[in-house]
C-alpha cells in the first residue's frame, strides 16, 4: 500500500481518490489515526479538483478502463490540469500481454512505449520517461495478470 509508506516518509498533502464508498471506507479503517492527515475524495475522478498542484498523480489500473477516445482524453485533460511541470505520473496498466477484461469490463492494454506515447498525446504537455518496468500480480484466485508501469516527468 502506498499511503502508508508515503506517511512514514513525511509526505503532506496526500489526497485518496475512489470511486468506492466502501474501498475508501476500509483503507481509512487500516490507517488508523493516520487516515486524518489525508484528504478523501469518494466519486468520479473526474469530478475531483484538487486543492494545489500536483507532484505525484499514481494510478494503479484506473487509466487501463479508459478505453474511448473521449474517456482516454478526458482522463489526459484531468492529470495534465492537476500535475505541474516537474511533477510526476505513475501509471499502472495492463501490459499488451495482459488481461482484455477485468471484472467483465474491456480495457485498454500498454506497454512503456505506447503509454507515453498516449500521454504526450493531444498536446497536452510534454512527457519524458523516468522508469518503466512490468510487473506480474497475482490476483486472489492465483492467476496471473502481467501490469505496465510507467513514471513519467512533466516537462
């Protein structure tokens, strides 16, 4: 879990974005006290407007559901109005070799490559690759579904 390692090293300022109620509801239980020190925001992501700019947007398998033009664009246009330049994205998303659905939903798959490219596309800002790695997680039932990751700095 990332908000707990970003606490423990002094981060400020965190906010949790979740569609779901309960998700949201259930990390704040295992954080404790720790929960009151990050905001919570519980809706469409695309409702949320943060309070300052953003230095790091992490994602993990949210952008992969974006799979229209005008979803995958609206999506673009929210990360590059929250992230100022020299902040950073962290994306986590089906690899090309991953999983066509997830939860009976289709999604989009990448790899480092083809999501940078989709980032920097539209001309929203420009993106340079800091990491990227691949990563098999295994899901509750033991399968395996092959991620993408990607950190890329707003120029």
């Amino acid at each position: 879990m990332l908000l707990p390692t970003l606490l423990s090293n002094g981060y400020k300022h965190l906010t949790h974005v979740e569609w779901s109620e309960s998700a949201s509801r259930d990390l704040q239980a295992r954080l404790g006290d720790r929960a009151s020190s990050i905001h919570w925001f519980i809706g469409d992501l695309m409702d949320w407007q943060p309070d300052c700019p953003v230095d790091l947007w992490h994602d993990r398998a949210v952008f992969h559901f974006q799979t229209d033009a005008e979803s995958v664009n609206n999506y673009l246009r929210a990360v590059h109005q929250a992230v100022q330049v020299g902040g950073y994205v962290l994306l986590a998303t089906f690899h090309l070799d991953g999983p066509e659905k997830c939860s009976g939903l289709p999604v989009q798959r990448y790899d480092n490559k083809t999501l940078l490219e989709t980032l920097n596309a539209g001309g929203f800002s420009n993106w340079i690759e800091v990491n990227s790695t691949t990563w098999l997680h295994q899901t509750p039932s033991g399968t395996g579904q092959k991620f993408q990751y990607l950190l890329a700095q707003r120029c």
